[in-house]
C-alpha cells in the first residue's frame, strides 16, 4: 500500500496548524480577559500567533538573543553567532526548544514550536498562559532590566579593558542580585497563570502543573544556595583587591565569572521551579502591588527566601509600603 507524498504530509501538517492556532487563539483570548479582570491591568493580547518549525523557532530564538546583546553593545562577528547557532541547535540542547514558546515584544507575536503541538498537547495552554503573564509583567513594569547573563557578558568583556578589578566583582555581585530578581519574577509569571487557569476552567492543567513545579523545586533550590555561597566568595575577593596582585586578578575574575555564566544558564531553565513557592507567596498576600514593591525596591536576594518565604514575608510585613 503506497503511503502518502511529501505534499500530502505538508498540507495535512499546514491543516493541522491551522486548526490548532485557530484553538488557541479563541482559548488564550478567554483567558486573557480574565487574567485582566482579575488582576486590573490591562495590557494587550498578542497581534498574532505563528507555530513554526524547530529549525525556524531556533532562528527566532537566536535572532532575538543577538538583537538584545547588539542594544547593549555586545557584538559578536558572524563566526562567533555560527558557532553560538550550532551549539544551540545540538541534541543536548533541542530538547529544551521542543516546548519553547516566546512573544517577541518587538513585533508582538507570540511564536510556538510545532513539534509541541504534536507531542506536547497537554502543556500548550499552560506555556502559552506563562507568556501572557509574562506581558502582563512587562507592562505593569515599564523600566527594563538588563539579564544577568549580559551584565556578566559585559563584566567579562571589561575585565579585559579596566585596571580596576573591584569593578569587576561589583558588576558580579549585581549580576547575581539580577539572577535573584530573575527567579522571583519568573515564579510569579507561573503563579499568575495558575491563579488564572483556575479561574478558567483548566483546574487539572493547574493542579497537574502546580505538582511538577513543588517536586521541581525541591530537587532543584540547592542551586540557589550554590549563587549564594558564590555571590560572598566574591564581595570578600573584592574586599581584599591590592594593586600588587593586579594582572593576576583580572585573569581570575575572568575564570570566575566563565563558571557562574554556566551556572546562570542553567538557573534560567529551572527559574519557574525556583521561583513559584516565593512568587506565589507575595501574590496571594500582597497581589500585584506587593510584586511590583518586591522587583523595584525590595527584591529577594538571598537563596533562604526561596526555601522558606514566610523569611522574605515576616521581613518585608514591617515595611510601611507593603501594608498601605
């Protein structure tokens, strides 16, 4: 029996596309409107939405990534970029990608990997909830952040260009302040979208969702603790700078900021475990005044908050802002 033609799987791949987005979109806009009814901001719905390929999410993924590094005058030659490309797109690393889905806010379209509505159908609303709550962030935070990951991109960059190895571990020690930051908003992405799934209809996305984010951070806080233990090493090498061991500095602040950039990364693909417990914590007590007040002036710099966030809330509960 002859199986079907190349053109036959493209059509019936490009129907399918077609009726799955035409799903989703009716879905993510019902849950919009509640996501702005519940949480009084109102923000927009993305123009539109594109499910693509592996090989052209990847693209997307890495153009974005470029275009950011080149606003904050990091630039790489096309070699490097080939290589960066090449690296992202190994079997290691593929997997990760599978069920990316990411709003450019440039263009305001939300993209999605095809292959997750294939083998994934069960985390397409969940994921897609994420980057609404994501915008809704955005705009209830104007002011942009640089990401960890670049700060220390430009930390290393300077070690090579500044006489001044104290700066150096300055920018470290704020990079790992910004990772804190980046864990804790990512954790109240996740609890806003399951705020708002319940809310909706999906009570067993969310509670299937909620258990893997538990289990995921109890195997996964000692990270935090790792930043921590590395965040003092640095302040007290800092402290102790003398000129005559200058030269010799610069290169060991080069080898300890190659390590973290690793480690940062691998933070970035565990935040959401990392950060709901806390995240969670200050939306259901202080809602989403209580956030804005704990990215912008009061943010949970210390691995402890994490595991316990009664710590972070029996601190900040003296404050008069977050009781007014």
């Amino acid at each position: 029996m002859k199986g079907p033609t190349r053109e036959e799987n493209e059509t019936a791949s490009e129907q399918r596309n077609i009726e799955s987005k035409e799903w989703i979109n009716q879905t993510l806009r019902k849950i919009h409107r509640k996501m702005v009814e519940l949480f009084g901001i109102d923000f927009t719905y993305f123009a539109d939405i594109k499910i693509v390929k592996q090989s052209d999410i990847l693209k997307q993924f890495t153009e974005r990534l470029w275009n950011n590094l080149k606003e904050n005058g990091v630039v790489y030659s096309n070699t490097q970029w080939k290589q960066i490309h090449e690296s992202l797109s190994e079997n290691s690393i593929t997997g990760f990608f599978e069920n990316l889905a990411f709003y450019n806010p440039k263009n305001n379209v939300l993209y999605m990997n095809e292959k997750m509505i294939i083998n994934h159908q069960e985390k397409i609303i969940p994921v897609c909830t994420h980057e609404l709550s994501e915008k809704l962030l955005s705009t209830y935070l104007p002011s942009h952040l640089k990401t960890p990951a670049r700060v220390l991109v430009e930390a290393y960059v300077k070690a090579e260009k500044t006489n001044n190895p104290r700066k150096i571990y300055q920018l470290f020690t704020k990079s790992t302040d910004l990772v804190f930051k980046t864990v804790f908003k990512e954790g109240v992405c996740e609890a806003i979208a399951l705020q708002t799934l319940r809310q909706t209809n999906f009570e067993m996305e969310a509670a299937s969702l909620e258990k893997e984010l538990e289990e995921g951070h109890l195997k996964c806080i000692e990270v935090l603790f790792w930043l921590d233990k590395a965040k003092r090493k640095t302040e007290n090498m800092g402290k102790h700078q003398t000129k005559l061991h200058e030269k010799r500095q610069v290169t060991d602040v080069k080898d300890l900021i190659k390590e973290p950039l690793r480690g940062f990364q691998i933070i970035k693909g565990i935040s959401y475990y990392l950060g709901y417990p806390l995240g969670k914590a200050v939306l259901e007590k202080y809602g989403i005044k209580g956030v804005k007040l704990a990215l912008e002036k009061y943010p949970p710099n210390n691995a402890q908050y994490f595991a316990n966030p009664q710590t972070y809330l029996t601190n900040v509960e003296k404050l008069r802002a977050f009781n007014e």
